[in-house]
C-alpha cells in the first residue's frame, strides 16, 4: 500500500511541476521558486522570519497585495495607477520609486544595496536564505503605512 501511494505522489508532483513550467500564470512566483516541493517556499527560514514577513514575501511572489496594480486587476479599482504621482502602483514603486514613500527608502535600499526590485528581494531571501531583506521591507512598509 505504501508502494501504491508513493508512485501515485511521484506522479502527481510530476504533472504539477510539468503544468507549473508550462503555465502562464505565476510567472514572477516562478522565477523565484521554479521546482515545486511539498513544504512551503519558507520552510528554510522557519525561525528566521515573522509571520508577518512569511506573507509579505508570500504576497509579493504571488503578486497579490493591497496596492492598486493587484486590485485593479480583480476588478476593485478602477485604476491601477498612483494617486500620487501617477505611475503604476506596484510593489516596486512603492518600495523604490514612489516620492510619497521616501521615509526610510534611505535604509531599505542600502539594507538591501545589490537588489533593484522585489523579485530579486525574495529570490535572495529564499536562495540565500537571507531574512534581512523581509526585515527591511517590512520595516519600510510600517514606516510608509503601507498596508499588504
């Protein structure tokens, strides 16, 4: 029996890896953890990160969060744009371009110097298994009252 239930999870993690590969959707996700696994993206940093920081990398890589790029595109806003400046409201702006949110950009990006976007800050923390870049997010977000 446990032979049977074994070869019925190895096909099973096979066919979901091969639509995974394949897929459209969830590309950014995908640059960043391109084998599936059974255990969570954040199972090396158990003890490492908060719980608020396991869903704020876990929003950012799914491209789901409280901004306006995310919210027009589910039909809640009607725009997906700035209210501030006008450019488009996703998380890279908010954390590197958005002159509403200097506060503490000073720290964040030379917290996290060798990065120029969001994908790159959970692809390290995952690969590397680096927390500081979470940290520093995080931290920004509570400074700019940026809610995820």
């Amino acid at each position: 029996m446990d032979l049977v239930l074994s070869r019925i999870n190895e096909q099973s993690m096979a066919c979901w890896q091969n639509k995974w590969s394949s897929g459209n959707l969830g590309r950014l996700c995908y640059s960043i953890v391109p084998e599936i696994d059974d255990r969570p993206w954040f199972a090396g940093l158990r003890g490492l990160l908060s719980r608020r920081e396991i869903v704020l990398g876990g929003r950012i890589m799914s491209n789901h969060y409280g901004l306006n790029a995310h919210l027009n595109r589910i039909g809640i806003t009607y725009t997906a744009m700035c209210p501030e400046c006008n450019e488009y409201l996703n998380i890279d702006h908010v954390l590197f371009r958005c002159p509403a949110n200097a506060a503490g950009r000073h720290e964040l990006v030379s917290s996290c110097f060798e990065l120029t976007g969001s994908r790159d800050i959970c692809a390290l923390a995952v690969e590397r298994k680096r927390n500081s870049s979470f940290r520093a997010i995080e931290k920004f977000c509570r400074t700019n009252n940026v809610r995820f």
